[in-house]
C-alpha cells in the first residue's frame, strides 16, 4: 500500500513537472513570438515612412519593401491557398477510402483530421521563413495537447474505442446485440457512442468504451440461428413413439429451414420427466415465431399421440402414530 502511495506521489510529481515545463516553455515562445513580431512592424512602419517622404532613401526603402515584405507576404498566401488545396484533396481521398472500406462516419473525420494537421505543418513551415521561432510554438501544442489529454481522458478512451469498433465491425447497425448491463437493435454507431433500441423500445446510448472493453454477443450476425425447445414426456411414453411426435412437430414449422437439417434429441432422464430437446434452424428475424410455433407444434404432436407431459410430484406417506399404538394395545 506504502509503495503504491509513492507510486501515485512520483506519477502527480511528474505530471506537475511536464505541465510546469509547458507553461514556461509556453511563456517564452510567446514572448518569443511577440518580440519578433513587435521588430517586424517596427522595422516596417519605418520603411514606410522612409519610403513616402521622398527623400534619399525613399527608393532604397521602397525596394525594401517590396522584396522583404511584399514579396514574401504574396508568396506565403500563395503557399497557403495552394497547400490548403491539395490538404484538402489529399483529406478527400483518404476520407473517401476510409468511408468506402470501413464506415462513413470515421471517413469524414479522417477528411478533417487529415486536412487539418496538413495546415498546421504548412503554418509552422510559413512562419519559419519569417524567421519565426516554432520550436517554442511546438512546445505550447504539446503543453496544450497535454492538457486537453489529461481533461478529455474518458472522451478519448470513448473516441479510440469508437475507431476500434468501426475497423473490427464486430456489429452493425440493424444488429441485435447483448451487452452486460443492457441489450437491443444498433441503431447508429458514432465515434464516442453506440445507439441502441431495446425489445420494450426505450433508447439507449452506450459508451464506445464500455462496449469495446467488456463481452459482446451478436445474435444476428450470422445467416442462420438455432432454436432450441425442451420438452419433457411421461415415463410410461414409448420412445420411439415420442420421437415420432415430435419429428412432426419439428417438420410441421413453416418458417424453419431444412439445411442443417432439424433434430429431435433425447437429452436424459429427468427427475419425473423423460427430457427431450428440438432443435431447428431459421434466420435470426424468424428466431421469435420459430419458438413460439415449435412450441405450440410439440404440446399439440403430443396430445395427438395421448403422450403425456409430467409435472412435478411428491408422494408423501403419513404414518398415523396414535392408530399404530391403540392397534398394539
């Protein structure tokens, strides 16, 4: 316990240390930035003057301006517009990619996550060439990253969860799955939740990371699904006869498919019952009627054949003391 505590003392050191770090590294590429700034307009509010008060350095001003500022001002808005352009198309294509072989929803935030962080990487490079120092500003994004890590940590949890289950499509949307805490239709699957309708139609959002890290059944992710009924019959029932019975009840299911094919199975000798089980397939919409019908098929194959179905019993023998001893007297 000692040695957890010191453990959780190092981690909160640690985490001050870095977010401490940030800050002042933070406050120097700020003053950083806004001292290269301050020079820059300084520097050119002066080559304007010099250039407008038609003196002697009026022309060498003007040529100063005009290569050292407006020149590069028009060639970083054209490197800005031209690199907007192919982040933007190179988003599209990843996103159009992504959206056709994983799902829509994650394709246009990659569109955006792509085009963006393309747009940052060209701001850093354009204020690089304007003698900007961006290692200071790489350091406030990491500080505020971490930042926003450390507040958002349940978000991002649900987020990464969101962009596991959209690549492992271990369910989708029209799919009846069970959870450990609730159950229903999938409705819509989002990047930090998951839809869900249940049987008795209340909605229910589920967070990504509650579903990726816990079981999951799919009950209609496959084709076909087996419908399994227990039926029980008297002891004194001929089993052959019984089988008979409900070989008919199991072919006499309309919505029941043939391949594989159903099966009728003994499954062992109860305590006032001989206990058999039907099996038959169907698809997973029909998986509610098929049992309600197999059901109905089996007590009615069974009336039909006067084969009865038992219920439990106890015999109880009462030994009346008092008549035993007036006997004996």
């Amino acid at each position: 316990m000692q040695f957890a505590n010191l453990k959780f003392k190092a981690l909160v050191f640690a985490l001050v240390s870095m977010s401490t770090a940030g800050i002042a590294r933070a406050d120097q590429a700020a003053r950083a930035v806004a001292d290269t700034s301050t020079a820059v307009a300084t520097n050119f509010i002066t080559l304007c003057k010099q250039a407008l008060s038609n003196g002697p350095e009026s022309e060498a001003a003007m040529k100063s301006l005009m290569g050292d500022y407006f020149a590069k001002a028009f060639l970083a808005l054209a490197v800005a517009w031209i690199s907007y352009i192919v982040a933007s198309a190179i988003g599209r294509y990843i996103g159009n990619l992504v959206a056709n072989k994983v799902d829509l929803t994650l394709g246009k935030f990659l569109t955006k996550a792509v085009r963006n962080l393309l747009m940052i990487v060209v701001a850093m490079g354009v204020l690089s060439y304007f003698d900007v120092d961006v290692t200071g500003l790489a350091a406030v994004l990491a500080a505020v990253s971490f930042a926003i890590g450390m507040a958002l940590q349940g978000t991002l949890g649900n987020f990464a969860s969101g962009v596991m289950l959209l690549l492992f499509r271990p369910f989708k949307v029209d799919d009846y799955i069970v959870l450990p805490t609730t159950e229903g239709t999938v409705e819509e699957i989002d990047l930090f939740t998951t839809r869900l309708n249940t049987l008795d139609n209340r909605h229910v959002i589920v967070p990504n990371g509650e579903i990726f890290g816990s079981k999951l059944e799919n009950y209609t992710r496959n084709k076909l699904r087996r419908v399994d009924v227990n039926v029980g019959a008297a002891y004194s029932a001929d089993l052959d006869k019984t089988r008979e019975a409900l070989q008919r009840a199991v072919m006499s299911v309309a919505d029941g498919v043939t391949s594989p094919p159903p099966q009728v199975y003994l499954d062992q000798l109860g305590a006032s019952s001989v206990d058999w089980q039907l099996r038959l397939w169907c698809e997973p919409a029909d998986y509610w009627t098929v049992r309600e019908d197999l059901t109905a098929a089996a007590k009615q194959q069974l009336d039909l054949a006067k084969i009865g179905i038992p219920f439990p019993q106890l015999d109880i023998h009462v030994i009346e003391q008092a008549h035993a001893v007036r006997r004996v007297a």
